[in-house]
DNA sequence: CAATTGCTAAACATGT
DNA sequence: TACATGTTTAGCAATT
C-alpha cells in the first residue's frame, strides 16, 4: 500500500470544543475525600478496629438509606440521628449530606446501580416485615400488660391511659403502614416487577390489615422467633429498622395519617391543608423541604406548601416523566438497600472469620439474591430501555433531566458524558470479560456507555470468538448486539473502533480467503498497558471508584484506605473466579472486584467459584504470584512477568498471553 | 510540567 | 458514485 497521505492539510475541527467540554463533569462529582486522619487507630484491636469500621460504613449506608427512602435528603435527620457515637473525621467525611442521588449516580457504575437496584426490593420488603413485626409486638406487648394490668389493677383510670397509649400507638402504626403503602405503591407505579410488587403489597398488607391485628398478634407471641431469626439472618439490620422507626415516626407528619391508600398522589393532595398543624419542623411533605421541591432534578421553589402541592401536581403529574425519575429513585434506593445488605454481610464475615470461628460459612462469596437480581434486571431493563424515549443521538450531548428524555436514563446520563477516558478494565483488573457477564443485560439494554477502552472492547470481541477473529463488520455487529449505546452515534464509534485497530499494535489484521479478519496480539496488548498498582491510596481509590464499586464503598474505601485496611491495600489478595460466562461472581465486594487477577476471562473461562472462597482468606500481601493452582496461564504469567512477586506491577487482568496467534 | 493514553474528528486511500 | 474498510493526523482531556 502506498500512502501519500501523511500530507494531510487539515482545518482544525471547530466543533470539538462543545463535546470535550462535557467530560470534565462526568468526573466531577466523584468522592473528594480530604486529608484523612488515622485517629481511628486509636488504641483499638485490629479486630474492633475492622468492626469500628464496618459499623461506620453501614452507619453510613443507613443514612443514606433512610434518606434516599424517605425520597429526599433532609437536611434536619442527618442531624438528629442515632449516631450518638462520636464520629471520627473520615465518617464525618462521608457525612450523608455528601453523598447526592446524582453522585452516587455518577459513582456507581451504571451496571451495578442496574443490578444491585434490583435486589433491593426484597431487602426493603424484608425491613418493612421485620419492622411492622415489631410493631406488632410491640402493641401485642402493650396489650399484654395492658390485659394483666386490667386484671391486677382493675381501676380503670389506668386503663384508660393504657387504653388511650395503646391506641396511639395503634393508630401510629396504622399510620406508618399507610405511609409505607404508599411508598410501595409508588414504587410499583414506576416499575416493580409485577411479582414482586405483589408480593410486597399483599405481604405488606397482610401483615397489616389493622382487623387482622388481633390475630397477627396472637401469631406473633406464637412466632415470635421469626424475628429472631430474621433479626440474626446476617443482615444485622436491627439498628437499622430501629433508625428507620425512629425517624419515620419522628419525620411522619399527621397530615399523611389519613391519606387514602388508593392513590399516592391524590392523597398527596387530599393532605394540603389540615397539615398545618406541627409540621412545621417535620416537613409536611416529603417532596417539600426548605421552600423547593425536592422532586429529583427539579428544585422549584414554592413559598408554602400549597404553592408547592401545585407545583407538584402540575409539574409532576403522572406521566412518562415523573414515572421514569421515580424509576430512578427507586433504583437509588434500592441500589442503597443493596449495599447495606452486602456490607453487613460482609462485615459479618468478617468478624466471624477473625474471631476464628473456622466452621464458619463464607457467605459473602454470594449474596443471597443474585439470582432475582438477574432476573430483575432482565425484566426491568427489558421493560423500560426502549419504550421510553431516549435522548437525542449526539454521543455527548448532555442530557438533562428536564428533557422529555426521562431521567431513567440519567443514571446513564452521566456515564454517557464525554469520551470514555481511562476505563477500568484497562487500568486495574476488571476483567472486562468478567465486567461484561456480569453486567451483559443491562450493558445490552440500557443506554449505558460500557466503562472499557475501545481496544479492550474490540479484543473483548475478537477473543470471544472461537477462532479469536473477527471481520471488522463482525465487530461493529459485536458492539451492537452487546451495548445499546452503540446502537446509536454509529459514525463516531465505528470510526473510533477502526482508529483502535489500526492504531494499536496489538491488533493485527488477516488476509482471510473471505476477506481480512482482525485478530489480537494477546502479547502486544499487555505490553502495551504499563502497570501500576502502587498501594497508594489514591491509586486505590482510583481503582475502586473506577471499578464503579459505589458510592458507599467510594467513600468507606476512602476511609478505609487511609486507615490501611488490610484487605483494600494488599494488592495481591484474592483471586476471584470469573469467567465471561459465569453470571454468579458478583462484583459486590472490594476483593472480588479489584483483583480479579488472573482471571483471564476470555481465554481460560472456568476457575470455580469455589476457589474463590477457598482463596478468600488468603489475605496475603504478595503471595506469590495469584494461585498457581488455577490453570495454564499461571506459568505464563510468571514467566512473562518476572514481576509477579511485586504487589506493584501487578498487572491485573492477567491474560495470559501465549497459546495463541501468530 | 511533560509524557502517555484514550477519544473524537476528519482527511484520505483503496476496494467493492 | 456510494459505501465499507483502513490508515493517518490532529486536538483535547485526563492521568501519570
């Protein structure tokens, strides 16, 4: 080929400005953690250290939880709230107020908010059980004592305070039942899985209905172990149901006592008025603080709440909009509740594992509800990517809220801006092969630009083929069947992915009998990503929020790293077993996610999930070189890295080059 | 601050 | 001619 072309007199392009601006934002909002101090440290054993530190991340996530459910951060809990512990700088640091819906958006990566949102139902439902249980005992207690003061007692001037306590408490709870209804019907208007969304409601409902009290007390004093046992089923979500009453009760405004249940927003109307009676501390409404609606993206203000409720009807009504952002926030939330599950569980087993409990199951190699979680996300991404309108073509073009373009995807949105930049799976480990299962419903559904580097998405590509070639057309194809972001803006990442395969050495191109076929150079590839996995903890921080592993740990890992947290520091840690097609490794804890060493995912797809418990505990420094008794590549890699003992040069998605192409 | 990396845009060449 | 495929250059931004 002969190629005159290098004379190439080009205009400067003027139209590049506009776009490259936007990427700046997509990074700003993550977790600026200030100077961290070690004062934690204090004189604490490892192990309350580890709990001490546990206990704050999940205090945290709790929070944020209650916050994210109550659907808007109220300045006025974060406050008031259960944490009577002195709080040391880094969980001040990671203070809810920090955290907004949008960072954590920005945080997360889009596929585990997709995924994980999805389990959080169950878990919500689950608080709502445990709690109205102890409601109900609670009353059921009441009138216990009551029964037995009627007997002992017998005058009635007691009584009638017990009696007048007991309905309080009575009509309290019908209230809190109610109000949860209502947030369960608001979640359903926007998209609960049908069978889930029944489930709850009849659930709910049945453990509600205030003539079944009777009866569900006389079943409670019967069953009452039930909450023991959910109370010990490794949530350890007691404090936090405690929080949630408290603060529900605190926050519940009479006005919603007699909303009807029909509807959320006609009740939210039927409250206008008579809600004016001690609300002026709690917020009379939900939506409504500090003189602007807190509807997500929206931020109006209204001088008083009748102003507001007709804002809110006339902005807010139920439309495509509204239903997608509740969507969103339902996903927030539920995003939210899955951490807290997995954090708890985790720490756990933690603790159990350093109280030497050595029988002990490691529950924290899978989180009871991937399996609904896929399946949710199947169904949810399925039901919602294409029937809504999707914002306007341009690849960066920003996306607001306010578009009709519903904020479903602005959790997208955000991943949507701007170039890709360093994406994870070419800096530290993700394995993109491992990111991709995991993530492949919602990378396929959902508007979402994939966190990886064109190359490592074109040698994704190549290598998953059996012959580990691919025609360039078999490329785009590739792209998008896997991503519906690639479904669009094909000008731009059709050309962006031939830049890639002529650019890079690592991709070689084949004359074929059928035409030119493109392969990967496993070698060049790695040769060509410079390793380095320094122990910093910017490096670390990098790598966990890049891995998109949320806000939660984004900012727990920020404390965690300056405390030197064994686990987050040692880089060699664990090995996980991912494969490009084991859905069942999930991304749900900081090891399983950063060091997905050697799981080389595209060429050797097995390693079984139970090297990976069997390895957990291997909390090594630098052990040597990741696990030997995986499979081939491990040879490999030692020799092709001499480096393997250096925490350092770990290169992290390991791939093992060799065994294959010319 | 310089070098590197990644993304986008675009011009151009070649083949069908 | 139009389009697909490749190659190359350039500018920008983020990261190292």
């Amino acid at each position: 080929m002969v190629e005159s072309a290098s004379e190439t007199i080009r205009s400067s392009p003027a139209n590049q400005n506009g776009v490259n601006n936007l990427n700046s934002q997509s990074d700003g909002g993550g977790v600026r953690e200030g100077s961290a101090s070690s004062e934690t440290n204090g004189e604490m054993s490892p192990v309350d250290l580890l709990h001490f530190q546990q206990q704050q991340a999940l205090q945290v996530a709790r929070q944020i939880l209650l916050q994210q459910a109550s659907g808007l951060s109220s300045p006025s809990i974060n406050d008031s709230k259960q944490s009577s512990v002195q709080v040391p700088v880094s969980v001040a640091m990671m203070s809810p107020q920090m955290i907004t819906p949008q960072q954590m958006q920005q945080i997360l990566s889009p596929p585990q908010l997709q995924a994980l949102l999805q389990q959080q139902q169950a878990v919500m439902l689950q608080q709502l059980q445990e709690y109205y249980k102890k409601q109900q005992e609670q009353l059921h207690l009441q009138l216990l004592t009551q029964q037995q003061a009627t007997k002992q007692q017998v005058k009635e001037q007691s009584l009638g305070n017990k009696q007048l306590a007991f309905q309080q408490q009575l009509l309290q709870m019908q209230q809190l039942q109610q109000q949860h209804l209502l947030n369960l019907q608001r979640q359903g208007l926007v998209g609960m899985g049908p069978s889930q969304g029944a489930m709850a409601l009849q659930s709910l409902t049945q453990a509600m209905c205030p003539s079944d009290l009777q009866q569900l007390w006389k079943e409670m004093t019967t069953n009452q172990h039930t909450e023991d046992i959910i109370k010990h089923e490794g949530l350890d979500l007691s404090t936090a149901t405690t929080n949630s009453t408290s603060y529900t009760t605190a926050k519940m405004s009479p006005s919603l006592s007699h909303l009807s249940l029909s509807n959320g927003q006609s009740s939210m109307l039927t409250s206008r008025r008579d809600s004016s009676s001690h609300e002026d501390h709690c917020g009379p409404h939900p939506l409504y603080g500090h003189g602007e609606c807190k509807w997500p993206g929206c931020e109006a203000l209204c001088e008083d709440l009748g102003q507001f409720l007709k804002h809110l009807n006339t902005e807010h009504a139920l439309d495509d909009r509204s239903t997608a952002q509740c969507r969103v926030q339902m996903q927030v939330v539920q995003q939210l509740e899955i951490q807290l599950t997995k954090e708890s569980e985790r720490l756990q087993a933690m603790m159990a594992h350093l109280h030497m409990r050595p029988s002990e199951p490691k529950p924290f190699s899978q989180p009871l509800n991937l399996v609904s979680s896929a399946t949710l996300t199947k169904s949810c991404s399925d039901t919602y990517p294409d029937g809504l309108p999707h914002p306007p073509t341009s690849a960066t073009a920003p996306i607001t809220p306010l578009r009709q373009g519903p904020s479903v995807i602005s959790s997208s949105t955000l991943h949507n801006m701007g170039p890709i930049r360093r994406r994870n799976s070419d800096k530290f480990c993700t394995p993109i092969s491992s990111e991709l299962a995991q993530n492949h419903e919602f990378y396929k559904n959902a508007d979402v630009r994939p966190p990886f580097t064109y190359a490592s998405l074109i040698r994704q590509a190549i290598l998953e083929t059996p012959d580990r070639q691919l025609t360039l057309n078999e490329i785009y194809n590739w792209f998008t069947r896997m991503f519906a972001y690639f479904r669009r803006n094909t000008a731009t990442w059709k050309n962006a992915v031939r830049h890639n395969l002529s650019l890079h050495k690592c991709f070689v191109r084949v004359e074929n009998v059928k035409g030119a076929v493109w392969t990967v150079d496993e070698q060049e590839y790695q040769k060509r990503r410079p390793p380095k996995m320094t122990g910093s903890p910017t490096l670390v921080k990098n790598m966990i929020s890049g891995l998109g592993y949320g806000v939660l740990n984004a900012s727990y890992q920020a404390a965690l790293a300056e405390s030197n947290f064994p686990l987050l520091n040692s880089p060699t840690l664990v090995n996980t077993s991912t494969s490009s097609t084991s859905l069942h490794v999930a991304h749900d804890d900081v090891s399983s996610t950063v060091e997905q060493v050697n799981s080389n995912g595209s060429n050797s797809p097995r390693l079984s999930p139970h090297q990976y418990s069997h390895q957990i505990h291997v909390n090594v420094k630098e052990e040597p070189a990741e696990s030997e008794d995986d499979n081939r590549p491990v040879s490999h890699l030692a020799t092709t890295n001499q480096n393997v003992m250096l925490p350092d040069e770990q290169d992290p998605e390991e791939e093992l080059p060799m065994e294959d192409l010319p």
